[in-house]
C-alpha cells in the first residue's frame, strides 16, 4: 500500500534538497547554481562586500547572466556602491531598489529563483565564505513573498521627499 499513497502526492513533489558549500570555490559555484535560473531572479545583497571579495564580478558574473537574459530585481544598501550599481541597471539587466544603509547593511547575499534560495556568505577571512542551496518550492515561495515585501517597502522609500 505505501507505494500507492506515494503516488497520491503526484509526480511534482520532490523532497528539499540542502546543499552545502566551503570556501571561495563553494561561493562561485553557488553563483553559478543562480544562472540556472529559468526566469527571474530577486535578490538581497550588498553591493560593495561581493565586489571586495570578487574584483572581476561584474565581468564575469553579471555579464553571463546577461548574455542569458535572466533578469534579477534586488535590494541593496543605500551606500555609494549600492548607487553606483543601480546606475547601471538597464545594461545590467536589473533593477534595483536602495534601502538605508544604517538599517540594512547585509552581510551575506540571498538569492531567490525557480524552486531555488541560494545564500553566499563571505565571512570575515576565505576560511569562513560559504554558499548554502536550498532546493524546496516551499522555502523558495516564502522568501519570494518576503522579498515583495520589502520590494514594495523599498518602492514606498524612493517616492519619499529626500530629507
């Protein structure tokens, strides 16, 4: 009988996958993992800590998400790194959204695509980066709506008089 009321739960039902990921080569794979992505990808991160870490990030890492037309939305810390970054939004294929820096200084970086929520963290020295995969449709719809959240918390700050 149980193989029965397996099949009950239909063939779309995967159990999660955690995958854990050491060191530098660790973080760059989880990287890699996100331009898998089959539509678009929502993002948090600090503009200024992955560019510190990874000098040709923009070279290597945005210019292949491009060439394969996987548009990315994210949230960054309203710091000049972060302003830099959204002024190349259009030829960058993105758009993002600054929040205040003293508020929200993001240390590692989450990624939200497919099925799919990757986090990079860079640590304090090589020896702790690390990228963690988690493959659930459950975990990825939660963080999606977490993330529309502060997208839109994020829209109401740019409509906001600057002070």
């Amino acid at each position: 009988a149980l193989p029965e009321l397996r099949s009950l739960r239909g063939a779309e039902h995967r159990e999660p996958m955690v995958s854990f990921y050491g060191g530098w080569d660790g973080v760059r794979h989880v990287y890699e993992h996100t331009l898998t992505a089959s539509g678009e990808i929502l993002n948090f991160a600090n503009s200024a800590t992955v560019r510190a870490h990874w000098e040709r990030y923009d070279d290597e890492y945005i210019a292949e998400r491009v060439r394969r037309g996987i548009h990315l939305r994210g949230i960054a810390p309203d710091d000049r790194a972060g302003r830099g970054v959204q002024g190349r939004d259009s030829e960058s294929l993105r758009e993002i959204r600054l929040v205040p820096a003293t508020d929200f200084d993001f240390d590692n970086e989450i990624n939200i695509y497919d099925n799919t929520v990757a986090i990079t963290s860079f640590g304090r020295d090589p020896a702790e980066m690390f990228g963690v995969v988690i493959e659930s449709r459950e975990v990825a719809e939660t963080q999606r709506q977490i993330f529309e959240m502060a997208w839109r918390y994020a829209g109401m700050l740019q409509r906001l008089p600057a002070q």
